[in-house]
C-alpha cells in the first residue's frame, strides 16, 4: 500500500516536473529594441533578410522594394494592409507593432496584438492540421508543444492574401516559432517560414522585452480617412469647408 | 583593427542595428512634404481621437483676413496615449498653434509635428523618424 501510494506520488512528481520547467510568458510585451534605442547585443535580433523567393516569384516581389526600402527609412511597417484598415495577420503580426499580450494555460495561449486588436489562438499539444483541412483565415491555425523551455508554435491556413513585407505565398505556408526567454523578461522568437514559393525556409527572429503593468488598449479602426487612389498613390481626405 | 577601422565598423554596426527598428506608426506618411513646414494657428473645431489615426480640424488664421480649415492628421490614439495625450488634451474652440508637413498635392491639410496648447504646452504626436521632418516656418 505504502509502496503503491509510493509510486502515484512519483508519477505526480513527474507529471508536474515538466509543467513546472515551463515558463510562464503570461504578461505584456513590447519589441526590443524600440526605436532610438541601443540593443543590449545580448538580446539584438539580426536583421530580417528578404525572403529566399524562386526566381520565379522573386521578379515580382522586387518591383516592391523599392517601396519596402522607403517603408523602412520612414519608420513603417511593409504592406497595405494598414492603409485599408486591415489587421497584419500572420506572420506579420509577431512583428510587434505595438504592444502584445501573452495569456497562457496550459492546454491553450492566446496571443493578442494591441494594433487591430488581433488575436491568434495557439492550441497545446493538438496536431496541425493540412493546410486544405482548413479554411484560410488571417491568422491560420496554430498548435503548439514544449521542447524543454521552448514554446514552438507551428501554423499554417494563412490566406495568400495575408503577407509579410508583399512576399507572395502559397495556401500551405507553415510557419514555426520558436519562444524561449533569454532572460527573465526578455522573449525571443525564431521565425521559420517554409513554402513552395521559397527556394529555402526564411528565417528570422525577433525580441520582445516585458512592460510589467501596462494593459493593453483598446484598438478599432474607426475613421481611416487615408485611401490609394488609381495611381497608387496614398491620400488624405480632408474635410471642405 | 585600428581605431579608423574600429570606427568605421562601429557606424556601420549601428546602421545595421537601427533597420530592424519596430515601426512605430501605421500608415504611410510620404503624402507630406518633410521637405518643408508650415505654421497654423488658430480655433480648433474638432480633435478626433480615433484610430488608424487622431485628426485636428483647425480654422487657421490668414495673413490677410479671415480663415482657411486644415485637416491635420496625427498618429494613433494608441501611441498617444503612451505619449502622454489624452482624449482631452485638445477641446473644441482651443487656439493653438501648429506645426504641420503639409500635404503634397496642395490641398488643406498636413500631418501634426507640434502643437502648442492654449497653457503653453507643446505636445508632439510621436510621428515615426521626425527627425526626418524640416522644420522650416
């Protein structure tokens, strides 16, 4: 009997052990660094290298760099999404526009996204889903396991019409992250993106750093008065008096 | 390595690093002209705290008489607010004086680089890389 409850007790033990090597990521974060500031090198994410196209869809993406290069002088972020009033969805969205939110259970965590009020729902230990079992949404489907400290996150059922600085995909992009804390408030998460579309997975990693006390505020995207008109040129309506 | 060298690595290290700065506003702002500024003053009609972005509509005085509305466009609500602005930084009938990149295609509007409050106060609304914005009136 002693030995039985023994035994229960150590199988508790171990079925605690992992949970309690996990961290916990629950809590307000913002991109590291912000700008203006000098990185600890320590926590610096390199640079993002633009994505490894087949050549074959490598001549349309470079009419956009021009367009990206000036996005980055001016401080803002690629895409047009922003401009119609969309949210970025995946993969842009882990960019860190502004603030982010990490609420974390054990069996789901949700990820919110203070611009646009977006949210992404990881499910633990579920399995991914095919692409084509899945209707193509924003954000896509996201199942997520531990490897020790890290959370790896893979997701995929993101529309083509959702992308990242104007890289075209296809319906079956997957994408998989890496978070793990290189120091008790500070994040990091290695980005993989693999698709048909890529000669090579495109690879790269941001830092995020914790904002103990800040709560999220609320973002509707209420009066967009800024459109493109025919020559894709942005514009403001103004009010006429 | 020397210290030309050191130096030279060290400015392009910096460089490098200051690319992958998160971005801090949502549209694109190339419709101003940062070439150049102008300075309004006059009676605020309406100050929109909204998102994407906030917006003064001000009736600014003219040198001649009278008074010409602007549209003058902010950042997000969200950025102001950690910028210290509130929903009511700016009432409806405030005379305040602004400093504006205007529009490029000529019309009466332009993106908010300063305002001066009727207390004195300048309030900036955190537009991303302003720096990049001459100042010029």
């Amino acid at each position: 009997m002693a030995s039985k409850a023994l035994l229960i007790g150590a199988s508790l033990a171990a079925l605690a052990s992992p949970a309690l090597a996990e961290p916990d990521f629950t809590g307000s974060w913002e991109r590291y660094p912000q700008a203006g500031e000098t990185p600890d090198p320590k926590y610096a994410p390199t640079p993002i290298p633009n994505p490894p196209l087949k050549p074959e869809y490598l001549a349309k993406w470079k009419e956009h760099e021009a367009k990206l290069a000036a996005r980055m002088a001016e401080g803002q972020p690629a895409g047009d999404n922003y401009v119609k009033c969309l949210p970025d969805g995946m993969p842009a969205m882990m960019q860190g526009m502004f603030p982010m939110e990490i609420f974390q259970r054990p069996e789901q965590i949700n990820i919110t996204q203070e611009a646009f009020n977006q949210t992404r729902r990881v499910y633990m230990n579920e399995t991914l889903p095919r692409w084509d079992e899945l209707d193509p949404t924003f954000y896509g489907r996201s199942v997520a396991h531990w490897e020790g400290e890290t959370l790896v996150i893979e997701t995929t059922g993101i529309k083509e019409n959702v992308q990242f600085r104007w890289t075209p995909h296809s319906e079956g992009m997957k994408i998989t992250e890496r978070l793990h804390l290189l120091a008790p408030d500070i994040l990091r998460n290695e980005i993989v993106v693999e698709d048909e579309y890529l000669a090579q997975p495109w690879t790269y990693s941001y830092t995020y750093r914790r904002m103990p006390g800040y709560k999220l505020l609320e973002y509707v995207c209420e009066d967009n008065r800024e459109y493109v008109d025919e020559t894709g040129m942005a514009r403001l309506r103004i009010e006429e008096r | 390595m020397n210290l030309k060298n050191l130096t030279r690595g060290l400015a392009l290290l910096s460089f490098a690093v200051a690319l992958p700065m998160p971005a801090l506003a949502h549209h694109s702002f190339a419709m101003f002209d940062n070439s150049r500024s102008i300075t309004l003053h006059g009676k605020v009609s309406k100050y929109q705290w909204t998102n994407p972005h906030a917006y003064l509509e001000v009736d600014a005085d003219q040198p001649g008489g009278g008074t010409k509305h602007y549209t003058l466009e902010m950042t997000s609500i969200n950025m102001m607010s950690r910028g210290g602005w509130t929903s009511r930084t700016v009432k409806t009938g405030d005379v305040v004086t602004v400093v504006v990149a205007p529009l490029r295609d000529g019309q009466a509007g332009g993106l908010v680089l300063e305002v001066t409050l009727p207390d004195g106060r300048k309030m900036l609304p955190g537009v991303p890389n302003a720096q990049n914005y001459k100042r010029t009136s």
